[in-house]
C-alpha cells in the first residue's frame, strides 16, 4: 500500500507530484489533475488509461490492485463528470471488485485506512451514478453502506462526513425533497471545514439550486456568487461553466427568458466542445421549452428530440422523462391529444417507477390543466360534468401533496415562497369546482385551506437524515406556477456534483437544523359531521396520500364550527380562503341555521384591498406614513371613508348574508359575526363594512365581530403539560407551571415601558406620554387598583407607567404566578409580510442587549417576539422550555399597539396574537393596523392636547376585558364611536383608531 493518499480523481491548484507508486505514476496523477482542473477530461482520461494499461501489466499483488482500484476510481471520476454513464458504471464496478479481493489481505492501521477512502469513493461514486440514471433507492443503499464505513475511517476534519453529506443533498434534490435538502445542505455547510474546498462550493450550488426551484431567486444567486468566488480561487473550470447553466436556470424560473436564452446558449457550446452530453441534455431541454415559448415549434421539437436521445443513450431515464413531459405539453400545442397522451403517460410510469411522487403528481396537472384548456376551447355538452369530474380528480389530490411540501420547510420564509408556486394549483381545483358549481366541494375546500398549520416543537426534522424520502417516500412537488413556467420540471437542472457525501445528521448540525426557524406540521383533519364523521376533502386527501405518499393531514381532527363562543346567542362563522378569486362559507349556529358560500372577483378585491392601504398610515413607525393617512387618507373624512366601506363591503361581502343577519337579528337578537378572514383581506375592518347601498348601515350597526384565527391553534382536550416534541395549541391550565395559580384575580398591567436606549422622543420613544399628564389613564389604573391584584405592585397610578423593570424574566414571573389578565401597551413591530415569517413579530419590553432571546437587538435593547413566545429556549439550549411554560398566557389578553394582530395577514398565523392564544388565551385584542398616538393626533390633526383618543381607546379595552362579554361590550364602543363620526365627523372619533382593534378567539 502505498504511504500517503489523496483525493487524485479531484483537480488541485497544487498539481506538485506527491509521493504515492512512485514514477512514472506520480507525474502521471499530477499530469491528469492539470487536465482535469483545466476541464479537458478526454486528455485526463487518457493519462488514466495510460497508467492503468501501465498497472495491468505489473506482477499481480495486493499493492498493485489497490493501484489499479485507485486508477478505476479516477476514472469513473472523470466519466461521471463527463456524464459518460455507462463507462462511469463498469470503472465503479472493476474498481470495488479490485478493493473487495484484497480486503483480507494483510494490511497495517495505515493501509487499512487507504483501503476504507478508496471504498468510500466507490461507493460514493456507484451512488452518483445510480442517482443520474434514476435508481434512487439503490443510490441510498449505496449511501447507507458508506455511512455504516464511515465510522472506520480517521476523518479528524470531517471531510468525507461532508462529503457524504452533499450527496444525501443531491438525492433529496433528485426526489424533489426541497425542505429536507436545504435543512441538510445549511446544516452542512455550518460545518464543513475550510479545507473541503470540493464541497463548500458545490454545497453552495446545491443551496441556490434549491432555492431557484422554490421561488427564492435573490437568495439563489447569493448562493451562486459565493461558489463562483469558490470556483475561481481553485481554477475549477468546468464548475464554473456549470454554474453558469445553473444561473441560466434560475433566470428561466425568474421570467428571464432572454438571459436564460444567452447563458444557456453559452453553457451548450461549452458542454458540446467538451462533450459532457449530460449537462449539454439538460441545456437542450431548457431551449426546448424556451423556444416553444417564443413560438418556434420546429426549433423546440428538435431539441427536445435532441435532449431525449442524449439521455436515453446516457441511461438517465428521470430526466427523459422530463424531456417526454415537456414534449408531451408541446404536442397538445399543436392539437396532437393522442400523442399528448402517449408522452405524458410514459413520462408518468417512469416517475411512478422511480417512486419519484413530485413528478407524478406534476404530470397529474399538466392533464387537469390541458382538460381545463380543452373544457374552455370546445363545447362538451352533456358530458361536460364527467370531463370536469376527471379534471378535478387529478388536479385536487395533486393540488393538496403540492401544498402539503412546504411542511419539509425549515422556515416560514421558504414555505410562503413556496405556497406561492403551488397556490396556482388551487387556483385551478376552486376554478374546477366554480365550473361543477360544487357548493360543498367549495365548503370544503375553503374549510381545509382555513383550518392552518399546526406549530411543531421538534427538533426532529420532518424528513429524516437517514433517508432521502422521509417515512413514506415523500416528494416535493414542482411548483410551477403560470402558462410560461407550468410545464418545465423544476428539478431538470441535474445536480452533477463530484463521487462524495453524508452521515445521518447529529450534535451541532442537527441543532443547527432544528433551530433555522419554525417548524410546523400539516392542519388538522376538519370534521364536517358530527354524525357521519366526514372529514373535508377525505376521498382527495386519502387519494393524495395514495398516490404522492405525502401526508396531507394530520391525525388530530377538529369540528369546523363550534358553539361555545363567549355569548349565548346566534352565531355565523364566516371563513375566506385566497385562490385566485376570494371564496366564502359561512355556517349558522347558537339557535340559528343554515350555510352558504360566495366569491369575490380577483380584480374587485384586490382594487378594494389596494384602496384601504391607501387609507391606512404605512407599515412600521414611519412619520410619513401616519402624515399621509392624516392628510388624504380615506379614514380621516367621512364622506371618503363611507364610499371606501361601501367598496369594501361590495367586493368582499355577500348581500345573502347581510339578508340572513337581518332574519336571525329581527328573530333571536343581535347575532355573533366569527370572521376567519384571508391574508389579503386580513386589515379589512369588518365592523365598518356599508352593507345596505340605500343607507349608511354598517355591519357592526346589525351585528357584534369578532376575528377568529385557524382552527390548528385550537386544543379540544387539554393535556398534561406540553412537551418539546410537538404542541399544537396549549391550553391555559396545561401551560402554567407548578406554581401557577389559575384562580388568581391578578390583572398584569405592562403600560408604556421603556425601552433600552431610546429616549422618549425617539422612534422607540413613549406612546402614551409623561407619567402622570393623563387623568384618563390615572383613574384607570387605580380602577383597577381598587378591583383587586395589580402587577406591577405600585403605590400611586403614575407608578405603573414608563417602568424600566419589565423585562421578559419578570413578565414570565408574573405569568406563571397566575393572572386572569394581562394588559400591554406599548411598541409593536410587526414583521413585513413578504418575508412570510409572522413569527419575527416583537413587542418591546426593557429588556437590555444581554437579554437571551430569538430576536436580533436593537441599539442596546433586544425585543421579545413571538418566536420567543412560541419556542421559549427550546432552540437555546438541550434542557430548554417552550414559550407556553415560559410565559402561560391569561384568558384575556390585550395588545395595544401597532399591527399587533397583523400575523393574520400570513399564510401561516404565528405572530403575537396568535402566540397568545397558543400560549392559553382565549381572547387577545390586538389592532390590524399601525396605531396613530393621541400625539400624532395632536400633531397632525390639529387636536387639542386635553383630547387624547388613544387613552380613550386603551380605557374601551380595559372596560371591555372586565366584561362577561368582551366581545359586545368592545362592539358597544365601537358604536358609539360609529355614531359620534357620522354626526360630527370629528377626527378624534375617526375609525383609523377605533376600527384598527378587533377581539381575537380561536
């Protein structure tokens, strides 16, 4: 055995001849390494050739197999670089025959070692080759096997951990396994040493690749610099020009199509010169579909031919397949169904063969849409109901599985990418069921997609490490969304990293993993009848699960209405759901019933919604904003702000329902509106909403609102404790730690405190003003001093304001302690809804920057957000607490301050309001919208300083919460509100406070 040992398939910038067999295999190696970082594989398969005829003729012996195994590894190296598959394959194969004959043969620790490395590239290798040519399974056999050698080999620096790794990442990529890809790829990369100059890079590409493919094009050429810089600084040409395929395919998913064209057009001509026909295959495919976008049928059918004998030559049946699909969607184009048919059906019984689920359920739609297509194009007459049955029944269980994949996402940031790529598939099931005019299959379809994720304290990824499709195979559907993108597989640009990768993740990477964000499992199962025990969507929920095996839903079932509201009297559920169009149910209960459902167009509702941003002050605490709703903004003149609620009211509230309320009020009293609104009418004020054309009646005039969030946050039976493994929604008493007292009658009271580092005139400054100026705060507090427990303990009123002792250690002693109250005014920042993360909500509290907490500091301050709330230390430390331990929330909670409600905006609800509901409320009132101080009114509007409307307000919703019925007495102000604006018009009565608050329930 030779003494020193080196990755030899692999190019180094030091090409200096180290000392392995002596010559003339020394210089020979190093020859072939210039080649091979030059990028000229035929001139370093060559040497390789060369040196192995050399070997081949030399006395047999252990040394000289394991010389020629060495030389077969390079080999099968450069030919899987070279995308020449089957000379790749009998290289791997003679190579581990040569290393499994003389692995009796005596060796010392040193040479064992070498044996163990050059078994490990085999396997390495086998599992690449398996992987491009689409035997998946076998490829995580081959990964299983090097993972159970691993432990044999000295890797002090983890690089063939690293490098297992990466090709656990490339096989979740083949599956589409996007969530579980990028969970390990990030993991990795945290801690892949500096010195694994071979894996850093192509960890980086495989992170952009994903990243591409789900939506997120700037972090994706983030990605790609940081490799390129990589690339360059080890002279790995040929990497370099596969990267630029890959930045050809991210523009392409961009709707950069004449970028796509130029850079893909560069990449071939490289592939060709060098004859790497694998990656010039998927380049082809790529032109393919781009020149049957611009109308050049000929061009893409002859590259798409072009692509298919490449890959079918090559063996690479996955991706031939995905060329047959693209060229199955060209032939219905031309009118060729027959032909459409044949590609699509063979395209989906290699997938199907494969267990690659993604793209099944990818051909599915392609075959809704086309039936959709044809169902538009041609008049089906009395078999019209059978043609859109078909349709729906391919396009709805592949619809859910592709919605059901953003649970593989480690942050709520990548699943709202996602859910944006795969909402265009919903949009086509509710389009469907409009066209069967199905009022129960829409019933069910707005119940499910309301029912919302469930949290998942676990720090156990959803995918295992240890397999590359999770517990049943799952697979990351496409996620193309639109006419110019819905038929190109996403996972068409192959990832050809070099023969290395991973163990099964664990101690840091694992922690690394587990705390990248939140973690949420699918919605719960929605029971529809009691009776009968349907469950909303069952017989498309268990066909997805059939075919995509994908879990769509999760074990736990809830009611999709319920009674035991705060009141007793008539209650409606209403429920909005985004697909396209707005969609509507609502359901009677308490006394009265019946059911119904409506839609609103798309254009009408987002002309509506763009209107009442207008109106509103802008996001965070920007002067400008607030000035310009004060200024112009429609909430500040009556006559602007009735026609806007008459505009609102028209494109998102049915006149049937407004009918119903006026039968059930007239026969049983004043009823319960319970609105669960969508993330795009989440800000309408429903209160406010003219319901009646011929008068200035509003909806709060003939009923009580309340805001409901997603039904996943609902626990139905409390249980013990909650534990780090998963909680779905604590309940109050569960929540609360030994020493909670759930009789107390404290009332916690958190008012204007000050914040680290900010003055009182700054940005983070006091909202409520000096302590002591304000007699309506003073008499509130000691109000409710004279009812009972108040926490802070304080002597006088003004004691209770501007504080610079509550902090979160001393808000979670108070809560733990028990209270039936908790009460906070103060700064919100809300999170910006296009990041998708509601959970980076933060109130502030005085904490100071050694505070430990999920959220990044601010000047010498570091807030408490919702995160926190939610996952307490469970993501700090081994021994750590969920937040619902941490800080138990009371019954009724208030949250008076900017956006404080604004996580209902989301597609998944998990800010402040809804923390405080996880955490055990069961009424939070928070606001829709950036709050106007009493200052700002003062400033703006001219208002006398004796006139302060948002101490007025925080009095409302301290009266309200001492309430039997909050919700009423809180609906009571809000009238009186209501009135005193239409008979005066007065600004400090305007509804851009008053309408900004709304209770919150479950």
């Amino acid at each position: 055995m030779p003494e020193t040992s080196r990755e030899d398939g692999e190019p180094q910038e030091n090409a200096a001849v180290a000392q392995l067999y002596g010559e003339p295999f020394d210089s020979g190696l190093a020859l072939a390494e210039q080649h091979q970082l030059a990028a000229d594989l035929t001139a370093a398969c060559a040497v390789y050739e060369q040196l192995l005829t050399l070997a081949e003729s030399i006395e047999d012996s252990p040394d000289v197999q394991f010389l020629r195994a060495h030389l077969l590894a390079n080999i099968a190296s450069v030919r899987l670089t070279a995308t020449d598959l089957l000379a790749a394959e009998d290289a791997v194969e003679r190579s581990r025959a040569l290393l499994d004959g003389i692995a009796s043969a005596p060796m010392g620790p040193r040479g064992r070692q070498l044996w163990l490395e050059m078994v490990l590239r085999t396997l390495l290798a086998r599992a690449d080759l398996l992987r491009r040519t689409g035997r998946l399974d076998e490829a995580l056999a081959c990964l299983d096997e090097a993972a159970l050698r691993l432990p044999e080999f000295d890797d002090p620096e983890g690089l063939r951990t690293s490098e297992l790794g990466l090709n656990r990442v490339h096989l979740l990529i083949e599956r589409s396994e996007w969530g579980a890809a990028e969970e390990q790829a990030s993991a990795l990369l945290s801690t892949t040493p500096a010195t694994a100059v071979e894996t850093i890079p192509r960890l980086l590409i495989a992170l952009g690749l994903i990243c591409a493919s789900t939506g997120r094009f700037d972090p994706a050429e983030d990605y790609f610099a940081r490799a390129e810089d990589v690339l360059r600084a080890t002279g790995d040409t040929g990497e370099l020009h596969s990267l630029l395929a890959h930045r050809a395919y991210t523009a392409m998913r961009r709707g950069d199509f004449d970028l796509a064209e130029q850079l893909f057009a560069e990449a071939s001509a490289f592939f060709e010169r060098q004859r790497w026909y694998g990656d010039l295959a998927v380049c082809e495919q790529a032109r393919a579909f781009l020149a049957g976008r611009r109308g050049d049928s000929t061009g893409a059918d002859d590259l798409m031919a072009a692509s298919l004998s490449r890959f079918e030559q090559l063996g690479a049946s996955i991706a031939a397949a995905d060329t047959m699909l693209l060229g199955a969607q060209h032939a219905y184009d031309r009118g060729d169904i027959t032909e459409m048919k044949r590609l699509a059906q063979k395209a989906r019984d290699v997938y199907q063969g494969r267990e690659v689920h993604e793209r099944c359920a990818q051909v599915d739609l392609m075959l809704a849409r086309t039936l959709e297509d044809n169902l538009n194009r041609t008049d089906h007459g009395h078999h019209e109901r059978t043609s859109v049955d078909n349709a729906l029944s391919l396009a709805l269980p592949a619809a859910l599985a592709l919605e059901a994949a953003r649970y593989g996402f480690a942050t709520a940031h990548a699943r709202s990418q996602w859910l944006e790529l795969a909402d265009d598939a919903m949009r086509l099931v509710f389009r469907l069921a409009v066209r069967r005019q199905d009022q129960g299959l829409l019933f069910e379809l707005v119940e499910h997609r309301c029912a919302g994720a469930s949290l998942a304290l676990d720090r156990t990824p959803s995918t295992p490490p240890g397999s590359a499709a999770g517990d049943a195979g799952d697979a990351r559907a496409s996620g193309e969304t639109g006419e110019s993108v819905s038929v190109f597989p996403s996972a068409a640009m192959k990832v050809y990293g070099h023969v290395d990768g991973p163990t099964t993740l664990g101690g840091v990477a694992a922690d690394a993993a587990a705390s990248a964000g939140l973690r949420v499992a699918p919605p719960p199962k929605v029971r529809m009848s009691q009776e009968s025990g349907r469950v909303a969507l069952q017989e498309y929920i268990a066909a997805a699960e059939f075919r995509y095996h994908r879990r769509i839903v999760d074990e736990e079932e809830v009611p999709f209405s319920i009674t035991d509201d705060l009141t007793s009297r008539p209650v409606v559920q209403v429920r909005l759901a985004d697909a396209g169009d707005l969609f509507m149910t609502w359901t009677w209960a308490g006394g009265a019933r019946g059911f119904g459902t409506g839609h609103g167009p798309a254009d009408e509702v987002d002309r509506a919604v763009r209107a009442l941003a207008a109106a509103l002050p802008g996001p965070g605490a920007a002067a400008e904003g607030m000035r310009q709703a004060f200024a112009s903004g429609a909430m500040t003149d009556p006559h602007n702000e009735h026609a806007l609620a008459r505009e609102l009211a028209e494109a998102v509230w049915p006149e049937g329902l407004t009918a119903q309320i006026r039968q059930v009020s007239a026969r049983a009293g004043r009823p319960l509106v319970r609105i669960q609104p969508s993330p795009r009418v989440a800000q309408v004020p429903w209160e406010l909403l003219a319901v009646d054309a011929e008068s200035d009646v509003r909806l709060i005039d003939l009923a009580d609102v309340v805001t409901t969030a997603p039904t996943s946050l609902r626990r139905p039976d409390p249980g013990p404790c909650p534990s780090p493994a998963r909680d779905a929604g604590v309940h109050r008493d569960s929540a609360a730690s030994p020493d909670t007292d759930t009789d107390s009658d404290t009332v916690v009271l958190v008012l204007d405190p000050r914040i680290p580092g900010f003055r009182a005139d700054s940005p983070l400054g006091s909202v409520l003003g000096p302590p002591g100026s304000d007699p309506e705060l003073l008499a509130f507090v000691q109000s409710r001093l004279d009812a009972g427990a108040v926490v802070p303990s304080v002597a006088t009123p003004a004691e209770a304001f501007r504080r610079t002792d509550l902090d979160r250690d001393w808000l979670s002693g108070a809560l733990r302690k028990g209270a039936r109250r908790l009460m906070y005014v103060g700064h919100v920042s809300g999170a910006p809804v296009e990041g998708g993360q509601s959970e980076d909500g933060t109130l502030h509290l005085c904490c100071g920057p050694g505070t430990t907490g999920l959220a990044e500091t601010v000047r010498t301050h570091r807030p408490l957000s919702a995160k926190d709330l939610l996952l307490g230390t469970l993501p700090l430390r081994a021994d750590g607490e969920p937040g619902a331990r941490i800080w138990p929330a009371p019954p009724r909670v208030a949250l008076i301050g900017c956006e404080s409600g604004g996580d209902l905006r989301f597609a998944e609800s998990f800010g402040l309001a809804s923390a405080m509901l996880h955490n055990g409320a069961e009424l939070v009132t928070a606001t829709r919208w950036v709050l106007p101080t009493s200052f700002a009114f003062h400033r703006l509007a001219g208002l006398p300083e004796s006139v302060r409307p948002l101490s007025a307000a925080v009095v409302a919703v301290d009266t309200a919460h001492e309430d039997q019925d909050p919700v009423a007495r809180l609906g009571r102000w809000q009238r009186e509100q209501l009135d005193r604006w239409r008979s005066d018009g007065r600004i400090e009565h305007s509804p851009l406070l008053w309408a900004a608050m709304t209770c919150i329930v479950v």
